[in-house]
C-alpha cells in the first residue's frame, strides 16, 4: 500500500474529533487541535519525531487540553500530511513548513513548545530561525550528531536509500507483519507500548509513502549545524531521558543541555524513547509543571 488513507486508515484514528485537514504553502496538513473553549489559553505545540505522527500524542493530547490549546500536526511526509517541501525535509525545511501551518491557524507564536526525538531539532529550528520565543521540552531530543564515524555514515546511508525508489517499498513490505512491528519498536527504542499503539505504527510503516517520509527526514538531518546553534538557544529547556532509551544515549543529552544556556536535563527510571507513549500521565505532570512555571505561561 502506498499511503495511508483518511476515510480507511483514519477511520478511529486517536482523537479524530480535533482532526482537521488545512493547505498551508505546498503542504496538505492533518493538524489536531484541542484545548479549552476560551481565547486566552496559552498554546502548546507537539511535534512528532521520525517515523510517527499524531497518534503518538494519543493519550498525551487529551490530558494537556485541558489546559492548554494543544495543536499536534503530522509533520510532512509522515501520516496523513501530503505534500513536499521545497528542498527536501531538511530541520530548517521543516521549521518553516511548521511556521506557515502555524501562521494558517492564526497560533503563529506558542507559548510553549514539546518535541519527540528530531522534534526536539525542528522545535529548535523554529526557535532559532523564526525567532519564536518559547520554552522548549524534548523528549528524548535527538539534538547531537552520532559520535565517531556514524556521525558520516548514518546520514550518507540515509540518502542513499533515500534515493533508492524500491527502499520504501522494501521497509513496508517488512512492516507488514504487526508482530514484526511490535518486536522492531521494542528493540529499537527500549520501550514497551500497548497493542493500540504497536497497531497504529503497523498502520503507518506498512505504506511506503510513511516509510519515505521516515527516511527522507533521516537523509536530510544536519545535526552539526543544530549543534552549532545550540549556545544560541535562550529560551529555558527541558531535556527528558527516558533510562531504557535505546536510540539516544544519556551522554548525548547531557552534552546538548550543557549546550544550550537555560537548560536543565533529568532522566526519567524504566521507561524508553517513546516514554511519552508508556508513561502519557507521567510525562504530561513534568510538561505542566516545567511550563507553568515559565513566564509566557504564568502571564
């Protein structure tokens, strides 16, 4: 199958009632918006890391809405967002797209910001590049390069399946077995997830046109250039790790927080890098505790 397909696949996609689809710039958004029924609540963006999308905020989108206007798009290439972007799906490439969706809504400036894993780097991006000025939370963030000669190899093999017009074919058709999906989360990211949510990946790795979004996004990932940046981040951080992550080291967040001038890192015991996903009441208590006590959201 190449893609997934809203009125089959979406069928009872999480929190379908606050889907809406919205053209901003060359893109086709599936964006979820949710929050109280008041114009002064403060917003707060979630942004999925590769490979997922908004079903990954399933149980965490419902919890923060109650307090906040929560707005959780599939990023492009990846669930129900159709499109491209000029230049390919590179962290700059994405921060803009995300900024025109946001500016299409009329939320141009959220008052607070959670990324996943390399949505911790496009939620960055947005900061630097857009001058956004919001508390930023990642998640596992996916901030560094991959230490020694993986930091060059990883992105080049990226591209090159990239470039391969049977590699996403190749990855759904191994996907097509949801156990095989369930084992492949659980040693790749060292988290244990319900059968909703092995079943909601199996939805989406099983089309190769999710499968190419996932690798597009890999193959264009310049993590040096975020790592440079990152000194330049003057909004107060939050870095999360979950103790049983699998893909993204202590080491490397550790070094990220050092990094960044505002930012504080705490590591979270027997959960793993879709922390969020295992532990959504867990994870959604340390997003409004660091928030509120953040100027944009106190005021």
């Amino acid at each position: 199958m190449s893609s997934v397909r809203w009125e089959v696949d979406g069928h009872d996609w999480p929190n379908r009632e606050h889907s809406r689809f919205v053209r901003a710039g060359t893109l086709d958004w599936h964006v979820q918006v949710a929050g109280p029924d008041r114009p002064d609540a403060p917003v707060l963006l979630l942004i999925h890391g590769t490979g997922a999308a908004t079903h990954s905020w399933r149980d965490v989108l419902p919890l923060l809405a109650q307090h906040y206007t929560v707005i959780a798009p599939d990023m492009p290439g990846h669930g129900f967002t159709r499109g491209r972007i000029a230049g390919g799906q590179s962290l700059p490439g994405m921060a803009r797209a995300l900024g025109e969706l946001l500016g299409k809504l009329g939320y141009a400036a959220p008052s607070v910001i959670v990324g996943h894993s390399a949505g911790a780097a496009i939620g960055i991006r947005l900061v630097i590049d857009l001058g956004i000025d919001a508390p930023i939370i990642g998640l596992n963030p996916a901030l560094l390069p991959f230490p020694g000669l993986a930091a060059r190899l990883f992105p080049a093999m990226a591209r090159a399946l990239f470039v391969n017009p049977f590699t996403a074919m190749i990855f759904a058709q191994i996907a097509s077995s949801q156990s095989e999906v369930g084992k492949f989360l659980k040693k790749s990211t060292g988290s244990r997830i319900d059968s909703r949510g092995v079943e909601l990946y199996h939805r989406l790795f099983r089309t190769s046109d999710h499968c190419a979004g996932a690798i597009g996004m890999m193959a264009n990932w310049d993590l040096e250039t975020l790592a440079a940046d990152l000194p330049s981040v003057a909004a107060r951080s939050l870095l999360v790790h979950g103790a049983r992550d699998s893909a993204i080291p202590l080491d490397s967040i550790e070094r990220a927080g050092q990094m960044m001038p505002h930012a504080d890192v705490i590591t979270l015991a027997d959960l793993g890098h879709l922390a969020h996903e295992e532990a959504p009441e867990q994870v959604c208590a340390l997003i409004l505790e660091f928030a509120a006590h953040t100027s944009a959201v106190a005021a």
